[in-house]
C-alpha cells in the first residue's frame, strides 16, 4: 500500500511538473519561478 501511494504520488508530481512546463512554453509563467518549481519538483522526486 506504502509503495502504490509513493507511485501515485510521484506520477502526481510528473504530471504537475509536465502541466507547469506546458504553462512556461506558453509564457503564462515568469521563467525564474519555473525553474524553482522544476527545481523543488525535482528535490521532491529524489
């Protein structure tokens, strides 16, 4: 059960981090803030 909620988890996270370079290729987000939500999304992955 433990591990089907970290694979949940981390697909949630992939799935926001993929949404939030989406938001960055259109421009509706200031690079700098999504390098630090790719870089805190990152940590949390490792």
């Amino acid at each position: 059960m433990a591990q089907f909620g970290k694979y949940n988890f981390m697909w949630l996270t992939l799935s926001l981090i993929g949404l939030l370079f989406g938001a960055a290729l259109t421009r509706e987000l200031p690079d700098a803030v999504t390098l630090q939500i790719l870089e805190i999304g990152s940590i949390v992955l490792l």
